[in-house]
C-alpha cells in the first residue's frame, strides 16, 4: 500500500507547483549563484530546465503506466 503524502501548510502556488509561466531571466539571476550568468546563459539554463523537468515527468509517467499494468496482469 502507497504511503499518503504528507500535506505542507503551503499551497502548490507558494511551493511553486502552481505556475502558469516559464521562470524568467530575472528569477533565475535572483540566485547569487546565477547572477552573474548573461541573459543567453540564463536562457540556455531554463532551457536545460524545461528539457530536465519534460524528462523527469515522462519517467514518471512510464512508470505510473507499467505499475498500473503491472498491478492489473496481478489480478
């Protein structure tokens, strides 16, 4: 049985789960350690993000699809 995911006193928007937008330049150079990046190399790392987080999510949801399938060949 699936552990139930403790819920934070924090909503999904102030966890940041709730955008609507991409991160922008300025957010990213709000980070002392990407302050001194230029706007292309800032461009590049919310590309590099975005292709990370697509990977991230489609492994997820592989594995949600085998589990499923996995779980109704058991019954």
């Amino acid at each position: 049985m699936r552990k139930q995911i403790q819920t934070s006193k924090y909503n999904e928007v102030e966890r940041g789960f709730g955008r609507k937008h991409d991160i922008t330049i300025e957010e990213v150079k709000a980070c002392n350690a990407f302050a001194n990046f230029s706007d292309i190399e800032v461009l590049e790392i919310i590309e590099t993000i975005k292709r990370f987080t697509t990977i991230v999510h489609d492994c997820y949801q592989r594995k949600k699809l085998y589990l499923k399938r996995k779980e109704q060949m058991e019954v």
